[in-house]
C-alpha cells in the first residue's frame, strides 16, 4: 500500500476511533483532508529527525514552524479537533 494511501486511512480512522461508539463515518472536503494528511506526514518528518537534529537547527525549526501553521490551517478549515487527535495519537506513540 503507498505511503499516501496509509495516511488517508490514519486520517480517517479518526472519524471512527476517536469519538463515542454511535459516530457515523465523518467526511472530509478535500481542503480538510489535504490539511490532515499535510499535518499527519509533517508529524512524521519531525519525529524522523528529532533524534538526528538539534532543536537549534534551521530544519528542525522550520519543521516546527509548518506544523504550527498547518495546525492553524486545520482549524481554519473546521477540522481543529481531528488535528488535535491527530497530534495527540503521534504524541503517545513517542
């Protein structure tokens, strides 16, 4: 399966995984989706790379500065709890 099809499923699995037993499947707007995925693959780059850079450096501190951003792109788009699932699903797997 290709790495972008992996995340679509991550994504959307946060429609039935994260919510009470009665939730529907949610569907996303492709914007919505984009962000998710954009923000699920950043997640991932980052935990890559933070054991190889130092929090100083410019890659890592761009990484940072494109979650934030994409993250404030999620709740722009009305996605804000799923992003927040999101980031918190690749917090427990550090």
């Amino acid at each position: 399966m290709p790495p972008s099809d992996q995340n679509k499923e991550s994504v959307l699995g946060l429609a039935t995984g994260g919510g009470t037993a009665g939730n529907s499947l949610k569907s996303y707007s492709p914007t919505q989706l984009f962000f998710l995925m954009r923000l699920s693959y950043l997640q991932r780059q980052r935990r890559e790379c933070v054991n190889v850079l130092d929090n100083g450096d410019w890659r890592m501190r761009l990484l940072n500065k494109a979650l934030y951003s994409t993250f404030q792109d999620c709740i722009g788009a009305g996605v804000g709890n799923e992003a927040k699932l999101l980031l918190g699903q690749h917090q427990q797997a550090n």
